[in-house]
C-alpha cells in the first residue's frame, strides 16, 4: 500500500509539473516564440515518458494489491481502497486526500491543455489569415484594370512587391 501511495503522489508531482509547463506555454503562444515553444514541447515530452513508465508501476501495483484482496481490478479504485481503511482513519484520510488532490490536478492540466488548443488554434487562424491577405496583395485587383481597348488585364505583381518601372 505505501508503494502504491508513493506512486501516486510521484504522479501528481509530475502532473503539477505539467501544470507549470502548460502556464508557460500559454505565455509562450501568446508572445508567439517558437523556439521557447519548441524547448517547452520537448521537456512535456519527456514529463509524459516518466508518467507513462508511473502509470504501468501504478498498475502492476493494482493488480497485485487485486489478486491478494481478491479484488477485481476494476474495483479497485482509490475510494474504494479508502473504504478498506475502516479501522485505520489516518490511512482513509491520507488516500481521500490523495484522490482529491490527484483530481484537482488532473482538472488543472485539462483547463491548461483546452486553453492552449484554443490559442494555438486561433493563432494558426490568424497565420492563415495573414498569408491569404499577402497572397491577394500579391494580385492586382481585377476591377477597374483595363487595357485601352478596354479588355481586363489581370497583371500579377513580382514577388519583389511594387515594380516602380511599369
């Protein structure tokens, strides 16, 4: 049971580390900096690796602690294992408190990832938005460019921008 206490408590501290990167990266796609935000990937990358490698210690531990309780393993969840400790109120409390905490946090990264993915996604709108607007200033306008014979000269510009020659 400690094993199993201790693991999940490694797991919040590293979902709380999670929390802090999400809070930079908010600031970093605001402030539009792509190499802080490239580093601040990296490092959730690696902090997912280590989560990932807790969450199957967390589940050998499960299914251990099922097989000698004779517990399914679906069954076996922290309020549940709370509810065990009838006879020892410091150890319920400890995993109560451990669950809330867990959920707190679990609630922090969600709230972060959302905002995130909803900025990345307006920027990415306002990037598209800026390149469609440089591709059409690229274009002269087709309206009232005629020739003298009065057909319509749609005339591309140089990629350089203005040709002050024509």
């Amino acid at each position: 049971m400690e094993e199993f206490i201790s693991v999940l408590e490694q797991e919040n501290q590293k979902y709380e580390e999670l929390v802090g990167l999400s809070k930079l990266k908010t600031q970093t796609i605001v402030n539009a900096d792509i190499e802080k935000l490239q580093l601040i990937t990296e490092q959730e990358q690696m902090l997912l690796g280590h989560l990932v490698k807790m969450e199957k210690n967390r589940d050998r531990i499960r299914k251990d602690m099922s097989e000698v309780l004779n517990i399914p393993i679906d069954k076996l969840t922290l309020w549940n294992l709370a509810n065990m400790f009838e006879k020892n109120p410091q150890e319920k409390q400890k995993l109560i408190d451990l669950r809330e905490t867990l959920r707190l946090t679990l609630i922090e990264v969600a709230t972060a990832n959302q905002k995130n993915e909803v900025l990345l996604k307006q920027a990415l709108e306002l990037l598209d938005y800026d390149m469609t607007l440089v591709k059409s200033m690229r274009q002269a306008p087709t309206t009232a460019n005629y020739t003298k014979n009065a057909y319509s000269a749609d005339m591309i510009l140089p990629i350089g921008g203005f040709d002050a020659k024509r």
